[in-house]
C-alpha cells in the first residue's frame, strides 16, 4: 500500500462487485447466481458507514445473490449500471462531497472512468495489469480475500478514526 494521495478525509469510498468485493468467480444455479463475499470485508463496511466513511456499491451487472448481500450490509448499491461516473457524481451531489473527497476500489478495466476521478483510486492486488497507471494504492491482499477490508482499515487510519474500531472490541493500546 503507498502513502495517501490526499491529505483531508475521505469522505464516499465507491466498490466495485465482481473482482473486488468477491473473487471474481460468478456461479450460477437453476434458482440464479452465487457470489462469495469475504466476511471480514462486509464488517469492515459497517465499520466505515458507522464512522463517516460513506460505502456506495456500483456494478455494472445486475445478480439477486449481489443485491441480497448488500441489503444483509444495509449498503447503498446500483447494480446494472451502465455509466459509473454518472451514478457517483449523482452520489457526490446529494452528499455534497468532492471527487477529491471520495475513493474508490476496483479491479479491472470498466473501473478506469471512476478511478481516473476520485482522490483516492485503489485496485485490488490480483486487478488487470492495465489498471496500475490510474491507481495510487494497490491491496497486497487479492479480491474476495480481504482486499476491501485492508483498503477500509487504510482509509479508516487516515481519516483518524480506526482506533475506534480497536477500542470497540477492547483492542486498543
């Protein structure tokens, strides 16, 4: 992971789905669709939610398992969606935040246009090889096996309040 590219909180992280908040694998059954969602990533969501770290999920593909998980992580998601850069402006505007103020996490090339604008772009460790000129920090963990929950922590530590999370859990010096 490398030094902040931003010296304010950050204030919205956006995620991408497939590839960055799972593993990438996409498993269909005569009922529908299975994703595997890490479950120290989904915490770590509810962790930055609660401390002011705003999650927004943006996925290009529709799926029942992916909108199950996300209601279960009461996160704000827009699945099937064909213009990312145009969902996070509507996001930013509402919450009237910054692009410099926002992050975002993904894996491969439909990221990019999103990268390329927020303050902070991260990319997951095992992303397309493509992504590395448009993102600041890149996981040493790969998607689906921590990567959102290590790149939550960074954000938390920056932003000043991971040690709240600690102390919650009787974790802190």
């Amino acid at each position: 992971m490398s030094d902040a590219p931003i010296r304010h909180p950050v204030k919205v992280l956006f995620l991408d789905v497939d590839g960055t908040m799972t593993d990438g694998v996409i498993g269909f059954t005569r009922s529908g669709d299975l994703r595997h969602f890490w479950v120290r990533d989904g915490i770590a969501l509810e962790w930055a939610r609660e401390l002011g770290l705003l999650p927004v999920v943006i996925s290009g593909r529709s799926s029942l398992a992916v909108e199950a998980r996300m209601h279960d992580l009461k996160l704000e998601s827009y699945l099937g969606a064909k213009d990312k850069v145009a969902v996070a402006q509507t996001v930013l505007d509402r919450e009237r935040v910054r692009w410099d103020e926002s992050a975002m996490i993904g894996d491969d090339l439909p990221d990019v246009p999103l990268l390329k604008r927020v303050g902070w772009p991260i990319a997951v460790a095992d992303c397309s090889r493509e992504l590395a000129p448009f993102v600041r920090t890149t996981t040493r963990t790969a998607a689906g096996h921590g990567a959102v929950r290590e790149a939550v922590e960074l954000l938390l530590r920056h932003n000043g309040v991971w040690d709240r999370v600690l102390e919650r859990y009787g974790a802190g010096a």
